[in-house]
C-alpha cells in the first residue's frame, strides 16, 4: 500500500510545472520537492528525509533508462499530456527498486 500511495504521488510529482528552458537539474528538484510534498501529506507516515530520499532515487533511477536528451523531452511531454504508459511503467519500476534499496521492512 505504501508503494502504491508513494509511486501516485511520483506521477503527481511529475505533473509539476516543467518549462522547456529549465535544466533537467531544475526539473529535479522541482520533481523532488514536489514529490516530497505529495508523498508526505495526506496522513502519510512516510517523513521528510525518507521521502526526499526516495523520491530523489526515483527520478535518478528512472533518468538512467534514457538517454539525456530524451529524458528531458519524456519529462517535458509527460509535463504537457499526463500520458506515457511507458514512462510511467518505468517511474514505477524505479520507485520499487528505490523501496527496496532505501526502506528497512
């Protein structure tokens, strides 16, 4: 259940602001900062340095898989539409692997 709330509040992460001047390191702390905002509000049990953790490892995670020129074109596109089953697949997987890394059971 907490991967699914925290993958949600990824994605709704993502949806934040993103102009095509920004660097990617702009869209980042962007993605993380608002990612941290999502992932801990709500009545989360999640805290601040975990979140900002996890979701700092997502985005990473998740720009290895492409190249960097299209890792800021998918960012920028999924800015516009909210619609790359691909891209989300992939935020997903990163987000699990993230989890498993970063999160003690």
């Amino acid at each position: 259940m907490k991967k699914t709330l925290f993958a949600a509040a990824l994605l709704a992460a993502v949806l934040a602001p993103a102009a095509s001047a920004k660097t990617v390191q702009q869209m980042r702390s962007e993605f993380v900062s608002s990612c941290v905002q999502s992932a801990t509000s709500g009545g989360s049990t999640l805290n601040r340095s975990m979140a900002t953790t996890l979701c700092g490892c997502t985005f990473d995670e998740t720009a290895k898989q492409y190249p960097a020129a299209q890792w800021k074109r998918t960012l920028e596109q999924y800015d516009r539409t909210g619609n790359d089953p691909v891209f989300e697949r992939r935020m997903r997987a990163s987000t699990e692997t993230c989890v498993r890394r970063h999160v003690r059971r």
